[in-house]
C-alpha cells in the first residue's frame, strides 16, 4: 500500500473518529442546560482530538510549538464568543456568525503577526478574561428552552469538526506548527452550536450558553499552558493527558461551585 494511501485512509479514520466523539459530547450540552452545557462546550472537544492527532505525525516540540500559536490565537475564542453575545441580542443566525467569525479572523491575523512568547500569550489571554467575564456575566441568566433535534443536527455537527481535523493535518504537513496550532483553536464547535441551536431557541438563550463557557475556557487556556511546557520534557502522550486532566478538573471545579451555591445560596 502506498504511502498517500495509508495518508488518506489514515486521515479518514481521524475525520470519523473525531465527528463521532463531537456529536456525542454536543448532546450531553443540549439535554443539560445553560451552566453544564457551557462548561461542556468550553472542554477541548475539536481541538484535543486535533492534538491527538497531529502528535501522531510530528514529535514534542512541534507540538509545544502549536500550543504556543494556540494560546496565542485563544484570545481570538473571547473575541468571537463576546461579539456573538452582543450580536445574537438583536441579529439573526447568520449576522450573528458571520459577524463573530470576521472578527476572530482579524484578531487571528494580528496576532499570526507577532512573535510570541508564553509570557506574552498568557498575559494577552488573561487581560481577555478580566475584561470579557464581567461583560458576559449579565447575559447568562437567558432561559435555555428545550429544543427538538432536526435531521441534519448530527451531520452536520459531524461534517464541521470533521472537515476541522482534515485541514489541520494537511496544513500541518506543510505549513509547520503555527498554522496547525491556530487551526486547532478555530471556533467550530462553537459555530457549530449557533447554527443548531439560534434558529431553534432563539439568539438571547443561545447567548446565555456562550457566556457560560467563558470561565470554563479558563481551563482550556492552563491547558494549553500545560501543553506547551510539558510535550518536550516528558513527552508528548504524558503532556496531552496531563493538558486533558487540567481543563476536566478545573470545570469540574466550576460545577462543584455551581452546584455548592444552589443549595446555599
């Protein structure tokens, strides 16, 4: 068997494995509310599969390098959920979107434009944070209704984070690290959410899901953190897990505090 074709064939079984687990993990944030579902949706659902599977075709510090470019770009991520807040008040899905991706791309481009060094990416994300959380908190109170499944929900759920990790691979084969660690971090879970759920329950409940995952991308920037520090020095199986297990404990924090202020509030 050819090279190309053990590539291709390789690259298909990624696609179906990665859509499959993304489906999976989406339906759990439907069926469980606004808070739950946030903290869900904010988990590496796209972007860890894509890590996963790039570690299988380049070693530890290309990965370190592609988590840096991530951090970095994660900024872009607060950029796009904020803008879709405040435009899903009064716009439709696709003004919504559209609206949310351009601006994640500018951001992306500016900050393709640096050179960035962990110090500075940390430091950009948590500006991000102290600036975006105070912003989104009052929009997290919108009811989540429930909402019927429609018959192209899972495919194209499946299609988006699929056609995902296809594209990072290839890029990552002959763009280098960067590339592949901007690509690993573009918001499509989350687009993918705004395409199902606005038209379903309408944009103001739609936002209330997206402010809710703000604390949680807390975790998901350590994570990235971890990542980066770790791939070289103990390898990068031990550095994923490790990565995984920083942004699972700290929403899994964020839940026990939300459960804790529940029952005494």
């Amino acid at each position: 068997m050819s090279p190309d074709l053990i590539f291709w064939l390789a690259l298909a079984t990624k696609m179906a494995v990665t859509g499959a687990f993304v489906v999976v993990v989406s339906r759990i944030a439907e069926r469980v509310g606004g808070v739950i579902g946030g903290l869900v949706a904010s988990l590496p659902i796209s972007s860890g599969p894509a890590y996963v599977f790039l570690s299988l075709d380049h070693d530890a510090a290309f990965i370190a390098e592609s988590a840096l470019a991530s951090l970095a770009v994660n900024a872009g991520t607060m950029v796009f959920a904020l803008s879709y807040i405040v435009l899903a008040q009064r716009r439709g899905t696709a003004i919504s979107l559209v609206g949310s991706l351009a601006l994640w791309l500018a951001t992306t481009a500016t900050v393709q434009r640096l050179d960035w060094t962990l110090a500075g990416a940390t430091a950009t994300n948590i500006v991000g944070f102290v600036v975006g959380l105070p912003l989104a908190s009052r929009f997290r109170g919108a009811r989540l209704p429930p909402a019927a499944p429609r018959w192209y929900d899972v495919p194209l759920r499946a299609g988006l984070v699929a056609t995902l990790i296809a594209i990072v691979v290839i890029a990552s084969r002959h763009l280098g690290p960067a590339t592949a660690g901007t690509l690993a971090v573009f918001p499509v879970v989350f687009s993918s959410l705004v395409m199902i759920f606005q038209p379903r329950i309408g944009g103001p409940a739609t936002a209330a899901l997206f402010a809710n995952t703000l604390s949680g991308l807390i975790g998901f920037t350590s994570a990235l953190i971890v990542l980066h520090l770790t791939a070289e020095p103990v390898g990068t199986p031990l550095a994923l897990m490790l990565a995984l297990s920083t942004s699972i404990c700290w929403n899994l924090m964020l839940w026990f505090v939300w459960r804790m202020r529940r029952v005494h509030p």
